[in-house]
C-alpha cells in the first residue's frame, strides 16, 4: 500500500561562534525549506526551533540540515595545536 502522510518536523538548533552567525539551510527531498543564521548562542541557554510540515510519500525521504560559511578565521587554535574557540552548529534535536 503507498500513500502519503502528513508529518510535523520540529528542528532544535544552537549555535557557538564570535566572529559571525552560523549560517545554516534545511532541505526535505532536496526542497529549501529554510535558510538563516542561528545567532542563539548554547553557552547562553538559548537555542531555536524551525517548525514546518510536509506531505511525505512512503519510501525514502531525506533531511538534510547543511552548515554553511564557516571559514579559517572562526577557529582559534593556540602554539599547542589546542581548539580555544570555534564556530560549532548544535543540532539539539529532530
């Protein structure tokens, strides 16, 4: 039996940077189906949700949440090769 159904997606995201938002797009079956900059910040508590629904078929269907922008400048490292600030994406739930 095929068919399709109605689902409701709720994407929880964080963010970590210092030098400029991340920058972030959200795709269902390669449909755009958001693209911002998540400026909440996790060290501060806060974080954002994106909410949409969508008609899905039966079969295979894929969300794909893409990181964009992040660049040498947004990763700090000390003479120790250690990792003192970076620009991160949580992705705190789905």
């Amino acid at each position: 039996m095929s068919g399709a159904e109605t689902v409701e997606f709720k994407i929880t995201l964080s963010s970590e940077w210092y030098r400029l938002p991340v920058h972030v797009q959200v795709y269902l079956n390669d449909d755009l189906i958001e693209d911002t900059e998540i400026t909440e910040r996790e060290s501060e508590g806060e974080s954002r949700e994106i909410k949409f629904t969508s008609q899905l078929e039966d079969g295979p269907n894929r969300l794909r949440i893409r990181y964009l922008d992040k660049e040498t400048p947004d990763t700090t490292i000390d003479e120790g090769g250690n990792i003192v600030k970076d620009h991160l994406l949580n992705i705190k739930e789905i």
